[in-house]
C-alpha cells in the first residue's frame, strides 16, 4: 500500500511548485524515480513555457519553440524512443501553440490520440487572422469527436451553427467550465445558445467582447452556473443587454473585468436579484458610483468578496463631489454587506488617503487588499486584525 502512496504524496508536494519550472526540473534530476513523478507536471502544458509571439501580416501569431515540437513528432508516427511518451501527460490542448506550424493539424491529431488526460480544449482562434490557417482551423474541428472527457473549453462564435448544433452538443456535453470569444453578431448565437443548453452542469461561463443573445441557454443552466465573468467588451451597440442573466438564479460570483458597463445595462443589473450571490468583482471596469450602490443595495446581503479596481471614481479625492461619493459608497457597502470578509481595492499612489473613507469597513474585514494603479509599489494585504494605524504604517514604509 505505501508503494502505491508515495508517488501521489510526492506529487501533492511537487504541486506547490506547478508554475516554479526552474523548481520543477530541478526535482526532475533527483532521481528516476522522482523523475517519473515530475514529469507529469512538467509536462501537462509545456506550451505556456515555450512559445513567442511574432507579427505576420498584420496579426500576432504564436510560435512554438522548435526543440519542444521535435520532441513530440517522434510520436506522429508512433516510432518513438524516448524515455517518456510525453504526449500521454498532456491536460491543456491549444490549438493556438500549433496552428502556424505546417504538420499542426499532425500534431493537435496525434495529441488526441496519445493522451486521455486532456480535459482542457482552448480553440478560440478558428477563423480570425491570417486566413490561410482557416483551412486547418476546420481539420482540427473534425479531429475532435473523441474528445469527450473535456471538461473546459473555451472557443468563439466564428465557430459555423451546425459545429454546435450537430456536433459540438453531441461531443462536449459535460463542460464544467466554458469561455467564448465573441466577435459577430449574427444568427450563431442561436447555435452557441442551444449548445449551453445542452449541458448537463455547467459551472462557470466567461464572455469576452460582447455578451450574445443567449437566454435559452442561461435558463436551462438557471440552476448550475455558479460564476460568470464578462470580460474585454469592445461592442459598442446597444443591441444585446444583461437582461438574461437574471436567470441565473444560482450564481455566486459575477465578474466585469474590462467591461465597460452601459447605462441600460447598469439600469437591468441594478434590478436583478442573485440570492446567492458571494463574490461582486469590477476590475478596470467603468462604472457610475450611483450605479454600483444600487447594485450593492440589491446583492450585497450574502457578499464575502467585493473587488473594487481601477474604477473611476477611485481614481481621486480632490474634489467634493467624489468625495461625497466615497463617502456614500462606504455607508452603503456598510449597511448592505454585512457578511463582508474581503476587500480589494486600487488607486493610485498618491491618492491613498482614500482608505479613510472605507475605514469602517476594513476593521471588520478577515482580509483588506490595497492596490495602487501605474505604480511599483508593492501589492498590500492586510489579515484581521486590521486597524488603519498598521496600513497608514506600511504606507509609510513604502515612501
């Protein structure tokens, strides 16, 4: 029994370590019997560590480093000699590390019949960009059918209506998390919308540029989706709103981050209810103060995390009226989010002093996070218990 324990405490430990790669190969060289335990985190998305990015035509492609490749085609044709089937640890596939590469379409193949540990699916490039890749980009959709077991995929909307609809539903029906680039606006959110609907428990939903219009999917998911993040909106139409998330009845955390949020759509939000909701994050997201107080005022009776960064009334207390408006924020967040534990907040360096309006707040807290924009200082966190002496203190430091 203790022969079959000891790789897995050994790979517990080594997890600490999963994004320190020096530590890693360093561990690789102990022994070989650490070796083989290593090696499967080494290795279960090499990709992030050996890549670069390079302009062509316009567009920034990724470039994989060629002694990385060489490594994985000897095991194209099933001839390998080496040590290790390294194809065999691999978890996160993404087709952005291949497509440039001329025997890609090979290699993301080969991928998928070598490991059954993929359970991550990125192939939100198909279709943009250079389109002599577009070509590959639809031999790596049939290449996916035995892909099953994934449980994260993150794609885009340039993805044909029928891909959903007759095949991607079919494939990938059990995602616990899924991601969408969305680029046009078009009648394939009708085939993006019946593909989410087509879970059978999904978690967590991110949109990136614009939010579709998907609410058949949202209301068959009412009951599973527990995070959502809307992230990088460059739509500037007043076309498709927030309206549907108010059938996420489940949710506990709603991300903006890069979201511009609309007047209509601060209107719609500041009137839908999330019972659930525990997690409230806007970062670099603008919104009007008297916006997100009637948000608060509406979800923040079950919030344990508010995230405030970058935001535009934080970015000075100079005059009155801003102020006022911190002023007003605090006595709101005060009133409405009682369970409140953590804090994050950013301004800039000089205008620190804003923690004196969130005073009330920050002594309350388990965990206060103070962040200052264009700046080197140093990210802060303060653990309870917490007093304004300590954090005017380390700011002081810091001059």
């Amino acid at each position: 029994m203790a022969s079959k324990l000891y790789p897995d405490v050994l790979n517990h430990i080594f997890e600490y370590n999963r994004d320190d790669i020096n530590t890693l190969h360093s561990i690789l060289l102990v022994n070989r019997f650490w070796a083989k335990v290593v090696v499967n985190l080494l290795w279960e998305n090499p990709f992030r560590y050996a890549h670069i990015q390079v302009k062509l035509h316009n567009h920034y492609i990724y470039k994989t480093y060629d002694k990385l490749l060489n490594i994985y085609r000897h095991f194209i044709n099933d001839n390998n000699t080496l040590l290790f089937d390294y194809p065999s640890f691999l978890k996160i596939l993404d087709w952005k590390y291949l497509r440039c590469e001329d025997d890609g379409v090979q290699l993301f193949n080969m991928f998928i019949r070598k490991s059954t540990k993929i359970t991550t699916l990125k192939i939100n490039n198909l279709n943009r960009g250079i389109e002599k890749y577009f070509t590959r980009d639809e031999e790596i959709l049939r290449c996916v059918k035995s892909l099953s077991h994934i449980k994260t995929l993150k794609i885009n909307n340039k993805i044909p209506s029928y891909w959903y609809l007759e095949i991607f539903s079919d494939i990938f029906n059990d995602l616990n998390s899924l991601s969408v680039d969305c680029y046009i606006t078009d009648d394939n959110f009708l085939g993006l919308s019946e593909f989410i609907q087509a879970q059978k428990n999904l978690k967590i939903l991110i949109i990136r540029n614009f939010f579709p219009l998907i609410n058949e999917g949202l209301k068959a998911q009412s009951n599973s989706i527990k995070y959502i993040k809307l992230a990088n909106n460059r739509f500037k139409g007043d076309a498709n709103t927030l309206t549907s998330l108010k059938y996420c009845l489940s949710l506990e955390t709603l991300e903006f981050s890069f979201w511009n949020l609309r007047k209509n759509d601060c209107q719609i939000l500041s009137k839908i209810s999330f019972p659930n909701l525990k997690s409230l994050i806007f970062d670099h997201s603008k919104i009007n103060y008297e916006d997100l107080i009637n948000i608060i005022k509406i979800n923040g009776s079950n919030l344990n995390y508010l995230c405030l960064t970058n935001l535009n009334f934080l970015w000075s207390v100079e005059t009155n009226s801003i102020e006022l408006n911190l002023i007003e924020i605090s006595k709101i967040i005060k009133q409405f989010c009682s369970k409140l534990s953590i804090f994050k907040l950013q301004t800039y360096w000089e205008h620190n002093s804003i923690i004196y309006f969130f005073h009330d707040i920050i002594i309350n807290l388990d965990l206060f996070i103070l962040e200052f924009l264009k700046s080197s200082k140093p990210l802060l966190e303060f653990k309870a218990p917490i007093n304004l002496d300590s954090i005017l203190s380390k700011i002081e430091e810091l001059k």
